[in-house]
C-alpha cells in the first residue's frame, strides 16, 4: 500500500494541510485561518487540529505520520522556541501534543528546513547528495543538506544562515548583529535600495511605476522596471546577487555543495540576479569547489509547504 502522510505548513496567517504520497504527490489540501490574533496558542493548536482532521478523513489507517513546519526554532524533541508571530509559541512541546491526541509519528522541524528537505526529496534538489537552499521574502531563511541528511546542529534546528555577517562593519540587522546577509536582501532592504536611489536624483522607471509614491514601491515593481530595461532597476538586482553570491561563496568553501535552490517569493523577480549569484561564487569561492556548483530556482511550486512538510514524515 502506497504511504501517504499528512503535511502542515504553519505560517502566521494561515495553517495550510493536505495529504501526500511517497512521490511528493498532493492528494488534497486545504488551509485554515491561523487565529495568532487570537492571542492564544490554544486557539492556534485547535487550527492545527481543525487542519490535520481534515487531511485524515477517511484514511486514518492509511497515515505514516504528521509532518509539520513551523516559524521558530525546534529542538530534536520537536519543542518550539521563539516562533515569530504567534502567540505564547516558546516552549512548546508541539511534537508531544500532536502525538499524544493522534497515536501517529510527529515530525516538527523548523518552516525553512521543511522546504530544505522537501526540495531535496521532491523538487530541484531531487537527485543530489549535498544542497543549500534559502527562501527569500521579507527576511532570509536557509537549511542545508549534506550527505542525504538534514543539517540540524546540536541540539537545535539551527541553519540560520540569514544571520551570517557578510560585512561587519555593516548596517545593524534587526537580529541585533551587524552586516547580516538577511540585512542585504530582505524585502525592505531592497525596497530602500530603490528609495535611496529616487531620493538621490536617479531617473529610474521604478518611481513611475508608482507614480511618485515611493511607499508603493515592491520588489515586484523593482522587477517590473527591470523587465523595461531600467538601469537602476537592474542594479539593484545585481547588488543583490553580489551579495548572495558572496554568502554562498562561503558554504561553497564550507560544504562543497552540489546545488543552491533560491526560492520565496522576491527570487522570482529577475533572471539577473540568479546569473550574478552563480558568477559571483565562481569569482570568490575556490575554483575546484565552485566549478560544479549550479544555482536553481526551487522546484515545488504553490504546494512547497505541505509537500515537504510531508516528506518530513519519509526520512530515512
């Protein structure tokens, strides 16, 4: 009989759930409010309950396990420390909760390495032994697979490759450090790109883009007037790819990896940046160790959370 395992992807707003196969396969799915603004995390555990009882309708004795990916840090106990946007979300025994109502295994890893190991099992990353992958959005987010495992840390779900200092004496990180690569290609960090340039007299087809109102601007407008051949626009995707590419240069140095999967919803913008990032790593990392490497857009597409929050549930 084919394994099937239920998969939710826990974000702030909403709780999305489904049922996959072995293959990666969504065999449905649905989401559910979150309820954070309820200000209760039994509020919140009652979604994830709402959410995991539609996904096992009708095939309760058919389920491997729950796989979840949450905001936070997660222990190897699958107790969760200091999740952003949710409430009373630090040490919380999610794993031990979900278990004990359910009778089934109980993966709980942190929400970036979810789709680490999703995009290693089922997308891009399918194939190869070592991968970094990282969503970019309004911050920056990062797991690693080396030699078919998921890089965990010690005790903690600790890839937090967003917070790696590129440039020490850089501008200070909302983290508290300074010169965070998360500080370089965070979504803001790139809208204040464009609004520096318009405010130092740049002509740029990014402020008719918004008819003057620089509140609008958005990495999508950004790429928008990229697409127009706007030079401004292209440098600012060109910075950013400089700056990736010499984080990645590093955890070449570092982990030899094979691939390097860029996903979110910012590292869909422009082709440049994936271009300068792979350029970038081969111009900084050593030469015998960059020249393999190849940078990817990720591979699962809307359903990347339940996938791998899923494929959680079939590591060996």
């Amino acid at each position: 009989m084919m394994k099937k395992a239920v998969g939710v992807d826990l974000g702030g707003t909403y709780i999305k759930a489904g049922l996959t196969d072995d293959k990666g396969n969504v065999l449905k799915k649905e989401q559910f409010p979150t309820m954070a603004e309820k200000n209760s995390r039994d509020a919140v555990l009652r979604q994830i309950e709402k959410a995991i009882d539609f996904a096992i309708k009708g095939c309760a004795d058919e389920i491997a396990g729950i796989g979840i990916g949450t905001p936070g840090v997660v222990d190897d106990k699958g107790v969760v420390f200091a999740a952003p946007n949710l409430p009373e979300w630090n040490n919380l025994p999610l794993k031990k909760i979900i278990a004990d109502k359910y009778r089934l295994p109980v993966v709980v890893e942190n929400d970036v390495n979810t789709i680490t190991w999703g995009e290693f099992l089922f997308g891009a990353g399918k194939g190869y032994s070592t991968i970094i992958c990282i969503t970019l959005g309004t911050g920056l987010g990062g797991g690693i697979v080396k030699d078919k495992k998921l890089m965990r840390g010690g005790k903690y779900s600790a890839v937090e490759i967003g917070h790696i200092t590129i440039d020490y004496k850089g501008p200070r990180c909302k983290c508290g450090n300074y010169g965070c690569i998360e500080r370089f290609v965070g979504r803001d960090y790139i809208v204040e790109r464009a609004v520096n340039a318009i405010k130092n007299g740049k002509k740029t087809a990014i402020s008719e883009l918004v008819n003057g109102k620089l509140e609008d601007i958005t990495p999508k407008i950004i790429s928008d007037a990229y697409k127009q051949g706007d030079k401004v626009a292209t440098e600012i995707w060109i910075d950013v790819g400089v700056c990736l590419g010499a984080l990645f240069a590093g955890l070449v140095n570092l982990i030899n990896p094979e691939l390097i999967i860029i996903g979110g919803g910012v590292s869909q913008r422009a082709e440049i940046m994936f271009e300068t990032v792979e350029a970038t790593i081969k111009q900084r990392a050593m030469k015998i160790l960059a020249e393999n490497v190849r940078v990817v857009p990720a591979g699962l597409g809307a359903n990347t959370g339940v996938v791998s929050a899923g494929a959680l549930v079939f590591q060996k």
